[in-house]
C-alpha cells in the first residue's frame, strides 16, 4: 500500500496522471446486459457470435463479454455500440 501512495506522490510531482484519471468520463455506449455482436478476427478471416456484456464501457473500452454460444467470457474491445472485438 504504501508503494502505491508513493508512486502517485510521483505522479502528482511529476504532473502526469495515471491512465484515466484526466478527469474526462467517457460515455458508456454499451452497459452492462446489452447484447452485443463480438467479432474474432484471424488474418483476413471474422468470426461474428452474439455476445452479452458483462460492464459498461466507452468506445475503445476494454470490458469482459459473455459469448452466448460457449458460455465463456473473456475480454473485448468495444468499437461501436453493440460491435465489440476479441482483445488481443
């Protein structure tokens, strides 16, 4: 804990900020229960499976998704509403 209030002491000296801390909100353009449709791409290959989010999330989020087909979840980009891609 004490590592942790240290480096953002730093952070705060220095001027930065940590990663999404700038004091802009993104907007959720996906909430959590939408469905969504997740695509995989593979080279020039896109696979597309519905899928259901599990947070909300802006564009260019990275949030976990549910893939309706399997049951798994995993995390994914979102590129627009109700579009999201495997992250990578």
């Amino acid at each position: 804990m004490r590592a942790a209030a240290i480096f953002f002491m730093a952070l705060a000296i220095a001027g930065a900020h940590p990663a999404g801390a700038q004091g802009e909100a993104r907007v959720p353009i996906v909430r959590r229960g939408d469905r969504l449709i997740l695509d995989s791409k593979v080279g020039a290959v896109t696979a597309s499976v519905p899928a259901e989010a599990m947070q909300d999330g802006g564009k260019g989020d990275t949030i976990r998704v549910k893939n309706l087909q399997s049951g798994k979840v995993q995390p994914a980009q979102i590129v627009r509403a109700g579009l999201a891609e495997v992250a990578r």
